[in-house]
C-alpha cells in the first residue's frame, strides 16, 4: 500500500512547528541565559575590582598584569572605564597605590570605595582610597582595620554603609590567615568596625547583597590559594542586623576567586574561579549557577565563553552582567592573563 502523499507533506510541514514546540517546553534555565563576548579591557589583567558608576559606566581598578619589559606580570594601578554604549574600555586617571584581590564598591554619594589588596607577590595593605568620577581621579582613603588581600567583593547597604567580607588575621607564628570576622565601614563617621562572623573562616570568597538587605556569601577557601586546602562548594547567608550568618546549600563544584552577581529578579549568578582540592589541581572553570534565595536551589546553568578564575564582575543598568578579565588557570603551573570580556543575559527571548 502507497503512502498518501498530502499526509506526507503534512508531516513534514508540522515536524518543525512540533520540534520547536519540544524545545520551548523542555527548555532549562541554560538554553535561556546566555554568555556573549564583548570589547576588550585595555590590557589583559587578573585580580582586578570593579564597581558601577551612577552614569552606567564601569569602574575597572588595578589587578595583575604582563610587565612592560615582556617578562613576568606587575601589580598595575591602572584602571579603565567600559561605556556600554560603546561597548568599549578606556583608562582613566591611576591609584596611588598597586592592587591586586582588592575591593571597589560604589558608596551612595556616587564615589567609589577601593579597599586592601596586595602590592606586591607577598604583602598585603591595609588601605584605602577613593575614586571621584567627576574628576577620574583617586585620593587617600580611611584605614580598615583588617587586611582585605583575597577579598573579591563588597556589599553597600541600602542604608549607605559597606560590608567588607574575606579578611586576614595574624597568627601566632605571625601568618596572615583567613578569618570569619566581618568588617563594616560607615562613610558618614568614615571609620570602620566588626560587627559580627561568618560560620566559616574564608578566603577569596564572593558576596552578593540580596533583595531582603542580606548578604550572600560563596566558596573560598580556608588557606592561601597556593596552599592544601579544597576550594569550598558552601555558601551562607550573613544578616548585618544580627551579625551572625546561616549556612545554605551547596554550589555545583567548589570555587574561590569567582564572580557573584544579583540579577534583576532577586536570583545570582555564581560564574567561574578556581577549583580543584590541592596545589597541583588548581584549574580556572567556565562553569556557571543561578541560586535563588526564594527557594535556596542552585541550578547549573551554560557555561561561560572563557574558562576564568580572578575575573571582575559587574551588573549593568539594563540588567546584563559583565565579566571581565581574569587567569585561565590550568593545574596552577599553566596560566594566561585575559584582556577578553563578555556579557551574561538572564534572560534572551
């Protein structure tokens, strides 16, 4: 028996029609957000921060980067500016002082706050300095009262004050080595205080402020990133009206040195760092999550266009996040500075 023709071309003409509808049904949150390469920073640098001005430009500061003579990699006091109308980096006046796993958060006032870091492969500073757009131009800061190397983020507080997460304390033997204590800088008095602990001592950990004014805070590690010590899958939440921090569910894989990011809708976006259980398995990962504080999941999503760990992350006004920079890492020995930077969209119709 012949087929009917006129079925037949029905079928094929449904086929695509069903097939997109197959897709749109079992489409995960992966298919919907998307990592898209965009300009270039102007030179290839790792550890750098980065804050939103209250125009929509980014404030990109300091960070590692290949020394001038070609040999080797120095502790930059450069900074750069990306104009997402431009869709392009530009330098803008430099720091005082060399950065590298520094903080820069955005105060209320419109300038931007640039805390600790090191200045060179082994020692870590205390201070701070701020950056005045009106100006580009950066100028003494106040003194915190813990040393903030490794600390990849900051939080500003709807009421102004800013949350310092990642700090060090000196040992008995006189070693620098992670501690829980967070730290709080008011900038109408500005002095700083500690105000409470995280449940976990962390280094190189991430920190997101989420719509109900706590703070998300992700992965580290407990030693030096050259050190034994895994890079931790745990996250936690810290209330700053309490001073004291509850443990949530775990990451897909552990990281430190990552980006953590609060989308428009409440959720973050956990992207990249370093994994690995030892000195010898250290890797960057292009790996991504989404965590949403309204039920406390963490959803693995695509991953990113590079493989970054160090890497500086901000949200845009229209509600993308930027990554940019940062160290392709590969078992610690193998490592490439990245100049290449590009967009996440939550959300891509």
């Amino acid at each position: 028996m012949f087929a009917d023709p006129r079925r037949s071309s029905l079928r094929l003409l449904l086929l695509p029609a069903i097939s997109l509808l197959t897709c749109a049904a079992a489409a995960p949150l992966a298919a919907q957000a998307t990592f898209v390469r965009v300009g270039d920073l102007t030179v290839g640098r790792n550890g750098a921060a980065a804050a939103l001005l209250s125009d929509g430009r980014v404030l990109v500061t300091g960070g590692s980067r290949a020394a001038a003579s070609g040999s080797g990699s120095v502790i930059s006091v450069e900074a750069d500016l990306y104009d997402p109308s431009k869709v392009a980096f530009t330098a803008t006046g430099s720091m005082s002082t060399p950065r590298l796993f520094h903080a820069a958060v955005r105060l209320n006032d419109g300038r931007v706050l640039v805390i600790g870091g090191r200045t060179n492969a082994s020692t870590d500073t205390p201070t701070a300095e701020i950056y005045d757009p009106a100006t580009g131009t950066f100028s003494a800061g106040p003194v915190p009262t813990l040393f903030h190397d490794g600390l990849t983020s900051a939080v500003t507080l709807p009421d102004g004050r800013v949350l310092l997460f990642g700090s060090l304390v000196v040992d008995l033997g006189g070693n620098l080595v992670p501690a829980p204590d967070v730290e709080l800088f008011d900038p109408t008095t500005g002095t700083f205080r500690k105000i409470g602990a995280l449940n976990e001592a962390r280094r190189s950990p991430a920190a997101t402020l989420l719509a109900d004014s706590t703070v998300l805070v992700s992965g580290g590690t407990t030693l030096s990133p050259d050190g034994q010590s895994p890079a931790s899958k745990t996250i936690e939440v810290f209330n700053p009206a309490t001073g004291k921090s509850s443990t949530s569910v775990s990451m897909s894989e552990g990281r430190f040195n990552h980006v953590a990011v609060a989308l428009p809708d409440g959720r973050v976006l956990l992207a990249g760092g370093t994994t690995g259980a030892n000195g010898a398995n250290r890797n960057s990962t292009a790996s991504a999550d989404i965590f949403d504080p309204s039920t406390g999941q963490i959803t693995p999503i695509s991953p990113m266009t590079e493989s970054r760990t160090q890497a500086a992350a901000v949200r845009l006004q229209d509600g993308a996040v930027l990554i940019m920079g940062g160290l392709r890492l590969i078992n610690t020995t193998t490592q490439t500075q990245l100049q290449s930077a590009e967009l996440f969209r939550p959300i891509t119709g």
